[in-house]
C-alpha cells in the first residue's frame, strides 16, 4: 500500500509542477498550494481536472475547495483508490 501512496504522491506533485512551473523540491506534503506555491484560483481548478484525468477519478466540487495542500491532494486520490 505504502508504494501505490508513493506512485499517487510523486503523480500528484508532477501535475503541481508541471501546473506551476516551480520547483519540484517546493511541492512537499505540507505545502499550501494557494500560499506556498502561488495558485491562483484558476490554477486550483487546472490542477483538480488534471488529477482527475490523471487517475480517471470524479471529484466533487466540495472536496476540491478543501485542497489546500499538497498532502490534501494525495489523501484524496489515495482514498479514491479501489
């Protein structure tokens, strides 16, 4: 389980760089990815249809405003796993 959490993670943080354009050594877990990293709203909605797309995941509008790290990000797609 621990190595399909450290796929999601790695995933999730290249679709935040690669969203971004910062530097993969800032994407850590505890990240905000608002106030650390420098997303704009649009941005945040950016980086949840590519997580979905990503891992062929739905995620409600709810959940996605509660993304406020990068660590939330992952949870979330970690606990969508069958």
């Amino acid at each position: 389980m621990e190595d399909v959490r450290t796929e999601i993670a790695e995933r999730v943080k290249n679709i935040i760089v690669g969203q971004l354009a910062v530097e993969k050594s800032k994407v850590v877990d505890d990240a905000s990815i608002v106030d650390d990293l420098g997303a704009d709203s649009l941005e945040v909605v950016q980086i949840v249809m590519l997580i979905e797309d990503e891992f062929g995941i739905t995620i409600p509008d709810a959940p996605a405003e509660e993304f406020l790290t990068v660590q939330d990000a992952i949870d979330f797609v970690v606990a969508s796993q069958p």
